[in-house]
C-alpha cells in the first residue's frame, strides 16, 4: 500500500505523461504534491473515489476519463487535480514550446478536425465509462 | 488629538487624484489606508523581459505565473479576485475578512490593496459624452476641465477616430495610441473597408484610451510591448494610482499612514472625528479632521457611511451595467504563432449607438489572449485538457475577448 505522498507522486507522473508524453522534473512533481495536498478537499465523494482509482489503475483511461468528465462533471475531482498539472507543466520553461500558439501548417485544417475528432471520440467513451461507474 | 485639514480615506484612483489635488493647492493632506501590499516579492522575482522569452528561459515563473506553491490557481471562475494573478492578489487581500459580500446573484470586487482596484484595474480610460454628462446634471465644463487634468497627470494614450466621440469625446491633452497587435490591426482594417454600411448601422469602432504611455513622462519609461502586464509594472508604462501616491509622499504637506481600517465618522460641530483600527495589532485611533473624503469605492463608502449613521436596515439600490464577456475566433489569424512584442490591455472599442443619440450606446472592449496562459481557458473547453490544449494552441491567436456593457 502507497502512502498518500507516494501516491500522489505516481499520479503526477501518469498526469504528465497524459498531458506531454514525457516524466516531469521532480521540482514539478514536488509542486503537483503540494498544491494538491494544500487545495482539494480530504473528503472526496464515492464517484470522485471510483473514478480516481480506475485512472491510477489504467493510466491509459486518463484521456477518455478526462473527456467524459468534461461533459458530464467539469468539476469532478479527477479533472481538478489534471488542471493542477497542467498549469504546473504549462509554467516550466521546459515545456513551453508544447502551450505556447502553434504556427500553422498548410494542412492545419486536417489537423484541428483531427484533434476535434479525437477528443468526441475520448468523449463518448468517456462518458461511456464515467456512466458505468457512477451507477 | 491634533486637527487634520483634509483626511482622504482609501488609495485607489479616487483617493490618489483627490489627494493630489490637495497636496498641490497647498493644504495639509493625511491618506489612510489599509494598503496592502506584495512586500515586494514579485518586483525582484519578474524579469524585464518579454513574455515569450520569460515562457521559455525563466526556471521560477511559475511563481508569478500561479503562486508559489500553486496557491493563485483558482478553480472557481467568479468570486473575489478569480482572475487576479499572484502579483496582484495583494488587491483582494483581507477583504473577505474586514469587508465581506455575500449574495446569490451579485459578486463584488473591492479592494484593501495599496492603490486600490488600481493595482490590476485595465487601464481604460472613457470619457463621458457631453449629453451624458447633462443628462446626469454635471457641469461639461467643470468635467472637460477635470478630464484634461486628469490626463496630464497620468498619462494616457488614445486617437482620434471614428469612435472618439465615445471614447475621448473632446480630450485635447493626449499621447498618441499605441500599436496594435495583428490581430486587432486586421479588425480594424476589416471595419475599415466596411465603414459606410456599418456608421450607417451606428456601429463605429476605434483605439480605446488607455493610462499607458506611448512617451516617456515624468520618470515613467513608454510601454515596451513585453507582454507582461497583468504581473509587472516595472517600468511603470502603466499609471496605477500608488504611483501617484508614492510621488505625494516626496511632499511635506502629506502624510501616508497604513494598516488602518477606517471603521465610521461622526461630524462634531466644524469637525469630523474618523474611528480607525490598526489591522495588525487592533488598536483603535481617531482621527480629527476639517474635511474628510471618503474614497473607498461605491460599496465601501456606502458600508462605512451607513455604518456612522448607525443605520443598519436601510437597503440602498445598487445600479450596475451588466457586462459580459464574448469569446470570438478570427479565423484567419489561427495558428499564426505567437507574437513577441505585444500589447496586452484591450486596444479596441466597438460602439453601439443605434439612434445615434450618445446617450444609449452599448459599448465593448476588445483584448488579445495571450499571457493569461492557456490554463485560464482551458476549462471552458468542453474538451479534455489535452486535445483542448492542442486546439487552442491554434485558436489563440485567432481569438478576441469582446468584454461589452449593455
């Protein structure tokens, strides 16, 4: 059994390897542990539980999780602690090529309806799999 | 207990121009102010560097980016101080504690800040019309007189143009507007090929007045483009209201005392006595003054004066323009990369004025997107936050903030 800080450190780094595909400098999984551990809430419903743990488990469920979310419950606790990430990743120097505007391709077209197909199919499963749980 | 000539309460844009006004026709001024403050933490974190630059080379940015230890990440969207970065939440600082608003369907922004909702105010500066100004039984010379004074001491930058009427209506004492990033410049070329079918319509669009100096003025550097103003004023291109009041405190004939709270005033024959708590250690002073101006925001004079007249049952009004924010793509400026040397405060003004009356105009503002960072829209997104990420990569440059008022 992990204790909460190991925990945490693991999915810091199933969080980031979702978000860019690579592990994040420990000064990024130190600040993710603090932040979390400072601002959500100890108590977490038995829905925020299920998903949580299903996404520890299966770490490849994170996208599809994340988008069913979005629809379903912006607010739930798994996509609070993405956010967090994110916004730590997206304040390092080493990442900031992968948020920072994107200069167009001539095929960008195909690539933003790519991603938008992508993101409604994470969706439907998503919701699919946020359904199931939450029943 | 000795007798103040005039005691300004509060240091926001009120405080800093009244008490200016005073300290330069030669009366004792006294300001007291609760002034919170960033213990200078940030000044000496924050490069002057430009935005990108910062982005790709700064190891601490997420200090000033999202707090230290993350803690001016917000995941709520409204409330007090949501959108403040950590630089500049000193502004909301305490005002849950001294000064709190609860209701259901109203959030309030005030400030205990040193400089008042001038630490992060956006800089714009509309004058009234003159039918407006009428209309509300105002004297049009005594506001021309006041808007020009006003201008000339802080500084602010602005065109004449189709809007002008709206924006700066008959401002003679102004620099010249700053330039435009490209996606605005296009807006504006766009609205420019359409000018007769649009006036016609009574939708005229042109440069908002800001507070920034596109001209070096009185100690103050013109705006350098980096980008970084919703967490630096390094080189104080923007007028914040504690830069007057750090200038008042060179004058012998004004004093600053902070860390109090004025709490009510009672009027004693000629006099005015002003209760105030120190915040830190508890302990209550008053003040004795000839005058006293109370400059502490529409809802904090109203509290503090109801308060001194022990009224605690009357329900004032509270008239306030809805405003609303419209998020707006122009596609042809997506996945245009991004811009190195950029103005971060609203640059365009949208007009309404269907019956071209001046009186009933419905106006907006229009901002770029760029160094509020993604992490400040992402979660709008009905996607999640890696393809949301992917798309907005290519939409930000495309994309305009319509903040209108109705």
């Amino acid at each position: 059994m992990l204790n909460e800080r190991e925990e945490l450190k693991k999915q810091a780094i199933a969080l980031a390897h979702y978000l860019i595909k690579s592990r994040p400098k420990p000064d990024s999984i130190k600040l993710y542990t603090k932040a979390v551990r400072s601002k959500l809430p100890k108590h977490l419903d038995k829905a925020d539980l299920k998903i949580l743990k299903l996404s520890s488990r299966h770490p490849s469920l994170l996208a599809s999780l994340d988008a069913g979310l979005a629809i379903l419950r912006p607010d739930a606790e798994l996509r609070r602690r993405i956010y967090i990430m994110f916004a730590v990743l997206e304040s390092t120097p080493e990442h900031s090529d992968r948020f920072l505007s994107k200069k167009r391709s001539r095929l960008y077209i195909f690539r933003i309806t790519g991603i938008g197909c992508r993101a409604s199919m994470r969706s439907l499963v998503g919701m699919f799999l946020v359904k199931v749980l939450e029943a | 207990m000795k007798t103040i000539d005039y005691l300004v309460v509060g240091s926001g844009c009120s405080g800093a121009m009244a008490a200016q006004t005073l300290v330069e026709a030669g009366v004792k001024v006294t300001m007291l102010d609760v002034g919170e403050h960033s213990k200078g933490e940030f000044e000496k974190l924050i490069p002057d560097s430009d935005f990108l630059s910062i982005r790709k080379n700064e190891l601490d940015q997420h200090k000033y980016f999202i707090g230290k230890d993350a803690d001016g990440l917000d995941w709520s969207d409204i409330g007090k101080g949501a959108q403040v970065t950590p630089p500049r939440k000193h502004m909301v600082r305490s005002t849950d504690t001294l000064i709190p608003l609860v209701s259901k369907n109203f959030s309030s922004l005030e400030s205990l800040g040193y400089g008042g909702l001038g630490i992060g105010w956006g800089l714009q500066c509309w004058e009234y019309s003159d039918k407006d100004i009428q209309k509300v039984g105002l004297n049009q010379e005594d506001m021309q007189s006041a808007y020009e004074l006003v201008s000339r001491r802080i500084g602010i930058s602005a065109s004449k143009d189709k809007a002008s009427k709206y924006t700066i209506n008959n401002l003679q004492a102004y620099q010249p507007s700053l330039r435009m990033d490209r996606n605005h410049q296009y807006i504006y070329s766009k609205y420019k090929s359409r000018l007769n079918g649009l006036e016609k319509k009574g939708i005229v669009m042109g440069r908002i007045p800001l507070a920034l100096l596109s001209k070096d003025m009185k100690g103050r550097k013109k705006y350098a483009y980096r980008d970084m103003d919703f967490y630096s004023d390094s080189d104080k291109s923007a007028w914040r209201p504690w830069i007057t009041v750090n200038n008042l405190k060179r004058h012998k004939n004004f004093e600053y005392i902070n860390r109090q709270f004025v709490t009510r005033f009672t009027e004693k024959g000629n006099t005015v006595e002003v209760t105030a708590t120190n915040i830190d250690s508890g302990d209550i002073t008053t003040f004795r003054c000839k005058k006293l101006i109370l400059a502490t925001g529409a809802l904090g004079s109203a509290r503090l004066a109801l308060r001194s007249f022990n009224d605690y049952s009357s329900r004032l009004p509270l008239l306030c323009n809805p405003y609303t924010y419209i998020p707006c793509i122009q596609p042809r400026m997506m996945g245009k990369g991004a811009e190195a040397k950029k103005l971060g405060f609203a640059q365009l003004a949208l007009c309404l004025d269907e019956d071209q009356s001046q009186t009933n105009t419905s106006v907006a503002s229009l901002y770029g997107y760029q160094s509020l960072m993604l992490l400040r829209t992402i979660r709008q997104l009905p996607f999640d936050f890696a393809d949301g990420r992917d798309l907005l990569r290519y939409l930000i440059t495309g994309l305009v903030i319509m903040g209108a008022s109705c």
